[in-house]
C-alpha cells in the first residue's frame, strides 16, 4: 500500500489564498518526509479549493484565469504537484463555460463539473454542457489526454481527496486527506486460499492497520490551521500486475471481469470497504479506473469488459466510470446519453458517481491506445452503443428529481 495523494483543502473565501498555499505546502511537505522516513510511499501532493463559482468572477473570463494562474504557480512552488479548482455548479450555470478555459490554459489544474446534485436533482442541461465539455476538450492535443483532468460529478460530495473530484466545503477551515494506493493489498489477500469471511477479515485488518499507522504519523505534524478529515481506501490500482483491482475481481468472482459473475465479485469488495472502522473521507468504494489498470485496460481491449458492465458494477457502490476510453467520432449526443444513465443512477440509488471519459481523437472502438503516462497502462477503445437521448427529455433545461430507491412506493 501507497498513499495516492496527500490532499489539502481550503477556502480562498475564508482564507488569504497565498499564505494558506504556503501554510498547506510546508504541511504536506512535512507529512511526506515524516511518511516516506516511516518507510510508507507518497506518490503525490495536491490541493484543492472550494467549487471555484463561489471565488471568481465568472463574467471576466481573463480575471479568473488569471487568478487561477497565481494559485497554481503558488501551489506548484510550494511543493504541490496539481492543483484542484472543484466543479462548475448547478446553481451558477455560466461557470460551465470556464471549464475549457482552463483545460487548454493550464496543464497542472484539475476541474469537474455538476451534473447532478442531492437538493437539485439531474439537471438536463448540464448533462448537455459536459458533453460539450468532453468533446471540446478532447481536441485540444492529438491524443485527448485533457479529458483526464475534467469529471462529471453526480452527487458528489466535498472531501474526497482522490482528483479530478476533490473540492473543499465552504465556509469551513483548511483540511486534508489521504487518498490510498492499495489494489496491491486486495489481491495478494483475495489471491490466498481462504474462504471469503476470512479474506474479509484479513483485508480489514490490513487496511485498517494501515491507516493506525498513518494515524501516528499525521497527529505530530498537524497544527490547529488545519484538521484531518481521513482516509479514502478506494482501492486505486497502478498500472503494474501486482497491483490490479481487475485481477482482484478475477480471483473473486469470474474469471475474466465482464463475464457473468463480476458483479457478485464487485458487491462483495465494496461491502467490505463499507465495514472498514477508519475516519472516512471521499468515496472509500469500488474504483475501477479502465486506463490506470492493467488487467482492467486488457479486458476493455479485448472487448470482455464494456460500458454497459462498468455501469452495472457503479450500481453495487463504484466511484462511476473512470478513464474511459472511448472512439475519437463519440458525438455531444452520445456522451450527453451515457452521462445520464451515470447521473439517474446516481440519483435513484442516492450515491455518489463521476464520469472522467477520453474520447482518443482518430481512434475507433476496439482499437489500442497508448499514452506516454506513467499512471496508465496500454489498452484498447472501449464500444459506445450509437444513439441519443429521445428529443423530448434532453431538448429541454429541466432539473429532474427522483426518489431515492428506498423512498416508499
């Protein structure tokens, strides 16, 4: 296991932007060294602030580029190896336009984008923005790997510490958390010849050693400027065969992930993150990020795992569908299309769900890509059924509420 990321937070309405930066660098700055001495790797640092429609001034463009630039230079300065600026909002439409923008200005900034939200419910025309979003932003370089640092965000609450969804709640004080690399773990563990009650056991033992750890470490660096808001245990894999959620899921259920039988392997990894006794922050679920996976991005190649499953799986606690891969010609129609089967799950099951798709430009389904990335593995474009939401439901603006699954009936 690995720390993905240690991720702060914080307010640029609350807190002077630039000596919180710093604060929050020499912060993380110390827990990585104190971390890495304790013989426990850390990947990377982050931050992030709140939604960013609630500390720029959306109608000069220019200006909130340019402030967006000083927090980023500041942030890398510090230490910080990306930058996290939270999502467009529902409730402030014209942020949505600001998002490509700041793909094609900056190449250490990340942004999401509301598509659906718990008081608000599915909004129509985001979904259509994002699509827009998705399209565009996959033009701006030859191999579409902007997509990577936008997300569609369905329900998603503040506090994960995993990117492009992390964002800070407003109004309250500056944070972090710990994102965690531990697909490494959950396959040796689901790997050995014990029956599933013991591999349970074993995996939360684990796990929640591992955070005991971190613990221990984290309490003498920390100040009273900041708190610790947890762990996401998600377990994220790297691109390697040792570390690889979909060979997991193979030594849990079917043998080739896809295959009747997946799901069950994708219920029970997921109800056991959900038993886990540490401080809990952001998704703690099921990630299956196709790109970042070896065993996941081999199966998307040869065609055994397809979108309709990744759907299937976010139904049993996934975090959605997570570098995706997808033709080069998948229009706004198509994408508006899958990002509402993403968003009316989310709503109907009342759980959160990001969509992070690549269309790969000149590429057709089935085909392999390849990205010079040390976080993705070589895989292959993913099959997106050609259609469209009927004219009727997405010509229109309407925000669309339903029931949670559980509601009565």
């Amino acid at each position: 296991m690995k720390v993905r990321a240690i991720t702060c937070f914080f307010d640029p309405n609350l807190q002077e932007p630039v000596s919180t930066i710093r604060h929050l660098g020499h912060l993380s700055q110390s827990l990585k060294q104190r971390l890495q001495e304790a013989g426990i790797e850390v990947q990377t640092c982050r931050i992030a602030t709140t939604p960013f429609p609630l500390w720029l001034d959306l109608t000069h463009t220019q200006q909130a580029i340019h402030q967006i630039k000083e927090l980023e230079k500041e942030a890398i300065d510090q230490g910080f190896d990306y930058l996290g600026i939270g999502p467009a909002l529902l409730t402030h439409p014209i942020s949505y336009a600001l998002v490509i923008p700041v793909l094609d200005q900056f190449l250490h900034t990340f942004v999401a984008a509301q598509i659906a939200d718990p008081n608000l419910g599915v909004s129509l025309k985001a979904l259509r923005a994002c699509g827009e979003i998705i399209r565009q932003a996959a033009t701006l370089t030859p191999d579409g790997f902007t997509n990577l640092r936008f997300a569609a965000l369905a329900n998603v609450p503040s506090g994960t510490p995993f990117f492009p969804a992390a964002y800070h709640a407003a109004g309250h004080s500056p944070a972090l958390a710990l994102a965690i690399e531990s697909a490494d773990v959950v396959l040796e563990i689901v790997s050995q010849p014990l029956t599933w009650n013991e591999k349970r056991r074993v995996l939360l033992e684990r796990f929640e050693a591992f955070a005991t750890n971190l613990t221990t470490q984290i309490t003498p660096v920390l100040d009273t400027q900041a708190t610790f808001a947890g762990y996401d245990f998600s377990p994220a894999p790297f691109p390697s065969p040792s570390c690889s959620i979909g060979a997991a899921l193979e030594h849990i259920g079917a043998s080739r992930l896809g295959s009747i039988g997946s799901l069950s392997a994708a219920a029970l990894l997921a109800e056991t993150l959900s038993r886990g006794r540490w401080l809990r922050s952001g998704f703690n679920g099921l990630m299956l990020p196709v790109l970042e996976d070896t065993t996941l991005a081999q199966r998307a190649l040869e065609g055994t795992l397809t979108i309709k499953d990744l759907l299937l799986f976010s139904a049993v606690c996934g975090t959605g569908l997570d570098t995706v891969p997808l033709p080069g010609n998948t229009s706004v129609a198509q994408l508006t299309a899958l990002l509402a089967d993403l968003a009316f799950l989310s709503a109907r099951l009342r759980k959160p769900l990001t969509a992070r798709l690549m269309p790969i430009p000149g590429k057709d389904a089935g085909e392999p890509v390849q990205f010079d990335f040390s976080y993705f593995a070589p895989g292959g474009v993913m099959a997106l059924p050609s259609s469209s939401l009927s004219e009727g439901l997405i010509a229109n603006d309407e925000d669309i509420f339903l029931e949670s699954f559980n509601a009565p009936v």
